[in-house]
C-alpha cells in the first residue's frame, strides 16, 4: 500500500508516496486498489504523473511483483481513461 502527500516544485506539482508493507494473497487486486486510490485521491491524469507512480510501485517492490504490478497498472488506467478518449497516451 502507498500513501502520499503532495505540493508544488518550481511550477511542477511533486507528489510523495510512502510505501507501507503489506502481506497479501492476491497482490494484483491489492496493488490494483492502492493504485486506483492514489490515482483518483492525488488526481492524476498527466502521462508523467501515471508513469512515475508506476516506477514508484516498481521500484519499491520486489522483483517478483513486477508482473503483478504492471497487470495492475494497465487494468487500472484502462478502467479509469478508457472512456475519457485519451485511449493510446501510454
């Protein structure tokens, strides 16, 4: 699970996520809701913004999560901007 703040920096928005452990059996569906959570709560939008949480995700999290992870990733940001018309932005 990751929490965050967020604040401006020389004109661009910063956003700063804090990884928390957690033990989980079905960690796609775990790390699909974190990332639907700081998505909506930090509105997200920007393609920059939705990759670097991506590699926040990556590079907090073992190896062996990165398939999970990136399943996560897609489902969510197909859920949430399939239908807004910016389909092809990543």
């Amino acid at each position: 699970m990751i929490g965050g703040a967020e604040g401006r920096r020389g004109g661009r928005r910063m956003i700063i996520l804090v990884a928390m452990g957690k033990r989980s059996y079905e960690p796609r569906r775990d790390f699909r809701e974190s990332m639907m959570q700081v998505i909506v709560a930090k509105g997200l939008e920007e393609a920059e913004e939705l990759r670097s949480l991506l590699n926040c995700y990556i590079s907090v999290n073992p190896r062996e999560q990165r398939q999970a992870i990136l399943e996560a990733f897609h489902e969510v940001c197909s859920t949430l901007f399939s239908s807004s018309g910016r389909g092809g932005w990543l």
